[in-house]
C-alpha cells in the first residue's frame, strides 16, 4: 500500500548516506585523524556525517584555531578525494535520479566540487545540473544556507522544495529552511522528518501536469 508524502515543485538531494554510500572511506579517514588528536574515534564518528569538516573539528577541538581546522580540512578532502574504495550507490539511487531527470532537482552536500564528482562518478551516479558543494556557501550544515541557494537556484520558494537527508545536521539545515524533509536510512529514524525511508527503493516519483511531482512510499 502507497503513502502519499506530497506534492512538489523541487527536490534538494544531498549525496553521503542519501544518495551515494560513503561510509567505509569516512570512517577511514576520520578514525586517522581522530588518533592523531587523541580523540575516541567512536565519539568522532558520532559527529561528523553531514557537516563540513572543518565544522566537525570544531565541535569537536572548541579551543582550537579555525585556521587549524580549515587547513586539516583541506588536507582531509584530498584524501577522502583520493579515496574512492567501498564507495557504492544507496540502494534505489539509479532508478531515482533517473525519475528526476527532467524535474527541477539539485545536489546540495557538505562536499567540495571535487569530492562531489569523485564518489558521485564512483557510485556510477550522474550529477545533477544543479549543484550547491562547500564552495557555494559560507556556513556547513546545519545552517540552512545551501538549502535555501538550492532552491533560490531552481527557482523555487522553499515551501515549495524537499529535501532528501540522511544526517541530524541535514535535517536540521531541511527544517530550518523550511522545507519538509525526507529522512533516508538509520541515521535519519529517530529525527523529527517529515517521513523516513530506509533506502530510496521505496520512493515512487510521479510527474504532475504543472511541471512538479508527487512523492509516495511504497
């Protein structure tokens, strides 16, 4: 049995654990970094998905300089740039991109340019025409701001707009930007979302006549 979610003009997708699965190279990358600061890597892991990285070492080093943490930054986004090993789709990813193909959709991550291309390529994922990465804005999720140039971008109102999220600081951002917010995956099923799916296999999208489309479960 279908369950309706609403109606749309535009979906604002982000990438790591929505749309591509990228576990295995973060959780290489920020266990190391986490040793190398005496940090529990468990509790670092608790942090980091889905904010940029110098945001994360902020919560996580408070007394620390920020120059410090965007220039760890950027050495981390070489590496997990480099690092393309276990980076698959999510389930359900090719057939729905496929199904937004000619609806007004974007991409809108914590990652740079570069490392967007990198696992979206790896996943075998095209990318949308329409992308907001770190460049773009000037605060990491949670802040709406990404969010809110997305549909700016698209030419939307953010009512208007969903986001597809699988992180607390993704939702968050979603919320804040006042959008309804589909939560994907076991990150995203205790938050306060709209409505929650496992994985994108179980998202149907339906084009509607004005140009936007419905989004049902199951």
């Amino acid at each position: 049995m279908s369950t309706t979610i609403g109606v749309f003009k535009a979906a604002l997708l982000d990438m790591d654990g929505t749309l591509v699965n990228s576990d295995a190279v973060v959780e290489r990358c920020w266990r190391s970094w986490a040793d190398e600061h005496g940090l529990d890597p468990a509790e670092v892991m608790k942090v980091v998905h889905g904010r940029q990285g110098y945001a994360t070492m902020a919560v996580l080093l408070p007394d620390r300089p920020m120059a410090e943490n965007h220039a760890d930054n950027a050495r981390m986004l070489a590496q997990e740039t480099a690092d393309t090993e276990g980076v698959v789709p999510i389930a359900g990813a090719p057939a729905f991109l496929a199904a937004l193909r000619d609806l007004p959709h974007a991409l809108v991550t914590s990652a740079d340019a570069a490392l967007a291309r990198a696992r979206m390529t790896a996943a075998g994922l095209p990318m949308p025409r329409v992308r907001i990465t770190a460049e773009c804005v000037s605060a990491s999720k949670p802040d709406p701001e990404g969010f809110l140039k997305g549909a700016a971008e698209l030419g939307f109102a953010p009512a208007d707009c969903v986001v597809f999220e699988d992180s607390e600081a993704g939702v968050t951002a979603g919320l804040a930007a006042g959008m309804r917010v589909v939560g994907v995956g076991p990150r995203a099923a205790a938050l306060d979302v709209t409505a929650h799916i496992d994985t994108l296999d179980q998202i149907r999208v339906e084009a509607a006549e004005d140009g936007g489309f419905a989004l049902w479960i199951g």
